[in-house]
C-alpha cells in the first residue's frame, strides 16, 4: 500500500483544510461517543479507578490509528475518489499486498469487522435494558430482554431496505443524534455541574 500512495493526494495541508478536516471529523466523533454509553453500566464495571488512564491511552491509539487510515486512503485514491466512496476503508484493504503474493485480505478483516459489530451491539442492548430497568423500577431485565432484542430485529429488517437508505439514514439522522446526546448533553451537564458549584 505504501508505495502506491501519492503525496500530491495529501500536500499541500494548509490553513484552509482546518474546515473540511473538522467536517470530514464528525462521523468519526459519532462513533467514539459511543465511550460514553459505557457509564451507563457504571454498576457493571470493575476496577473502575484505572479505566480513566487506561481509557485515554485508548483514545489517544485510535485517534493516531484513524488519522494514519484517513491519509492512506487519501493518498491511495485522492479526495474526490474517496469522498464517492461508501466504505472507504474496505476499498483500501483491497490495495494491500503482503509480500507481492497475498492478496484479498478483506476478508479477514471483515471477520474481525463483524465481531466489533456484535460487541456494540451487545453494548447497545446491554445499555438500552439497563436503561428500562432503572426507568420503570424493575428487579431485572431477563424477563423482558427476548421480546425486547426480538422488537428490535424486526425493527431493523423493516428499517434497512437498502444500502442507500442506511448511508442516508447515518448521515442525516445517526451521526447527528449520536453527536447530541453522547458527546454535547454529558459536556453541557459537566459544564453546569461546574457552574452550580461555582454559585
């Protein structure tokens, strides 16, 4: 992959990128917030004391990690190759060679893809149980999680018809939400934490 990457897809960086870099930004943004649906298991969670040092390593290994993905596939295919692109990603594991003879690694990549799904979706109905169990006061979860993850699967088949419907769906709807409620209701609820402090 290295050798066919073209510098003159990514130089010259200037000031003027600052925007488009920020834009281009916000669905990885609403993807990390989903740290935050973490808290919601706070009673789950052991050893809570090392999680914020471990955690910011982790932030901070995945950001340098997604930068270097975003230059390489940048740099393979040029912007406006890569801005058509539904999965910019895939189309660059497709390029890689290991040593001039192993090709179509995608498919162990997709592998490993498909596990990270499962973990969030787990996360997401781990939360979205909890959540209904503190609401409404119940002693557990168990009884209702069969037609509650049944609800969902069928919500999904009848929500995703296409592929197009599903980037148009992320793009106007998810990222948006995700950024709200993930990243600026926390922030704004720390935020007047501080302030009612202060008062």
């Amino acid at each position: 992959v290295l050798p066919n990457i073209k510098l003159e897809n990514i130089y010259p960086v200037t000031y003027y990128d600052t925007l488009p870099i920020l834009k281009g930004s916000f669905p990885v943004l609403a993807l990390m917030c989903y740290i935050t649906i973490v808290t919601i298991l706070g009673d789950k969670i052991a050893d809570k004391q090392s999680i914020k040092k471990f955690g910011v390593k982790v932030i901070l290994f995945f950001a340098l990690l997604l930068i270097i993905l975003i230059a390489v596939t940048v740099g393979l295919f040029g912007y406006r190759m890569t801005e058509q692109f539904i999965f910019p990603y895939f189309s660059t594991l497709k390029s890689i060679k290991i040593m001039e003879s192993i090709e179509r690694v995608e498919s162990l990549v997709i592998s490993t893809w498909i596990s990270c799904d499962f973990a969030i979706v787990a996360l997401f109905s781990l939360a979205s149980l909890t959540l209904i169990q503190q609401l409404f006061k119940m002693k557990s979860y168990k009884k209702i999680s069969f037609w509650f993850m049944l609800f969902i699967f069928l919500l999904t088949i009848s929500s995703t018809t296409n592929v197009y419907k599903i980037e148009y769906w992320t793009r106007v709807v998810a990222v948006p939400v995700n950024v709200i409620l993930f990243w600026g209701v926390p922030i704004l609820a720390w935020v007047l934490g501080k302030c009612r402090k202060v008062v």
